[in-house]
C-alpha cells in the first residue's frame, strides 16, 4: 500500500534545487548500498535545469559514486541527441559532462528514429536496466526505478503524460510515442506503469506560474485523464512533491 504524498515547500527556486539534490543524494546512496546501484529517471523541461547543475557541484559531485548510476530518462522530444530542446542534450549540458558517470550507464531516448519505433526500442532498454525482459514492473529489488524526477506542465501533464492522450490509458506498455499539440512536436514518454512502480517518485515544480495547477492536482477534485499528474500515484513506493513557495501559494494546507 503507497503512502501519502509527502510535500516540502522551500523558500525559493534555489533552496527548491538544493533540496532536490539532497533527495537525489539520499535516494542514490540508499540503492548503491543496497544493491551497488541506482536507476533513475531524468524530467526534463526547464525546472530541472538547476538540480542538474547543483548536483554537478560540491558536496553533491563527492557524495556519490556516479559510475554506479543508470540514467533514464522520463520522456524525451523527438529530436536529434543535439537539439537544444531535447532533455538528454539539457542533461547532458548541466549535469552528465561534468561528473564521472559511465557513458555505457547513460541510456539516453533516440528521438531521432521514428517515434514508434523510438518507443519499443526503449521499452527493450528500460527492460534490460531493469532486468524484467517480460511482464509488468516487479517489486523486487533491481526490478523498478530507484527514483523518477517529474516536472508539472500548467495544463497538469507530467513526463509527456498529456490531457486526455492514448497514453493514459495503456494496460502493458512502459514506454509510448505521443503526439503534443501544442508543440507540434512526438514524443516518447514513460507510461504511469513503470513510473507509478517506482520506489520514489519526486516531483520538483517551481514558480507563480505554476500555483493554479499545483493546487488543482494536488487539492482539487480528481478529474483525470484532464490532469495526468493526478494519475501518479506510487504502488508501494514514496510519492514526494517538492515545491517552492511561489509554486505552492495557492495550496490550502501550507502552514505558512
Ligand atoms: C518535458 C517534461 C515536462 C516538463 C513540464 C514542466 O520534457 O518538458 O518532461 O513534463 O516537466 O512540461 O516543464 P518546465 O519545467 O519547463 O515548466
């Protein structure tokens, strides 16, 4: 049985990546002891930008070892590796070439195959990483995301989980190709299947204008599929909401 949803809510976007940081820290060390490593999901978008830079700073670049991390990714553009608007080039640029990680653990989304085919190949890749080659996500250790970072659009999708998309609502498949709209753009993203698996799914969203809909996913009435973020719910692992104050001003239950 999952939890409740734990929330933080830190002065301002700085103190927000810090904190996310130490969380990242915590989640790493806690896994690499137990298991000799640590498999996580990158968000991506701009919110992470500055957990990704701090986490390539001291303490944080001494505090673990890099080479026993797996990166994934959440979900990526459809774009080439390079292209200013994918979030493994932004990854990459803030966090990956600055710490000492094992380029063979890095398993970036190739967004720039054809969506479809984007999407089964890295169903195959998460599988092998997470060494279930069948079936649904298993609890066992070493079988599910150690940690998921996940960022929170202001029409309330998350990864690239968008309002009333097909990918809502897949009974097998961990990894889908969808289209975003408003970006005129493919994606690929992780499905609430492996996510929802996850021993720690950590949302980290900043900023004013992102209060309304922090407040609607997390106090407002369930209306999924409208609000995809709603549909992140851990099946035994920790639901975490780290916000900034702007991010949180509209929540009822802050005590201020
Ligand atoms: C992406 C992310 C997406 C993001 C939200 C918030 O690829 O863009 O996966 O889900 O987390 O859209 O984006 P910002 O952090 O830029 O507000």
């Amino acid at each position: 049985m999952s939890q409740p949803p734990e929330l933080e809510v830190l002065p301002d976007a700085e103190r927000l990546a810090d904190a996310a940081a130490r969380r990242f820290v915590l989640a790493a060390n806690a896994a690499i002891q137990a298991r000799g490593e640590f498999i996580v999901a990158l968000s991506g978008g701009a919110t992470p930008r500055s957990l990704y830079a701090r986490l390539a700073t001291e303490p944080f670049v001494s505090s673990l070892d890099w080479s026993r991390i797996h990166f994934l990714w959440g979900d990526e553009r459809c774009v080439p590796p390079d292209h200013e608007a994918g979030n493994f080039r932004m990854a990459r640029e803030t966090l990956l070439d600055h710490v000492p990680v094992a380029d063979a653990n890095v398993h970036r989304i190739r967004g720039e195959d054809d969506p479809a085919k984007a999407a089964v190949t890295y169903e195959g890749v998460l599988r092998t990483v997470l060494r279930t080659p069948n079936g649904p996500p298993r609890h066992a250790s070493g079988s599910r995301l150690d940690l998921v970072l996940l960022g929170l659009g202001a029409d309330g999708h998350t990864a690239s989980l968008f309002p009333g998309a097909a990918s809502l609502r897949t009974s097998a498949q961990w990894v889908v190709a969808t289209y975003d709209e408003r970006a005129s753009m493919w994606r690929i993203t992780l499905t609430t299947i492996v996510i929802n698996a996850a021993v720690e799914i950590l949302f980290v969203v900043s900023g004013a204008a992102k209060a309304a809909i922090v407040q609607k996913v997390l106090e407002g009435p369930r209306r999924t599929p409208e609000l995809p973020a709603q549909l992140i719910a851990p099946t035994a692992g920790r639901l975490v909401w780290l916000l900034d104050a702007p991010a949180a001003a509209e929540l009822g239950r802050v005590s201020r």
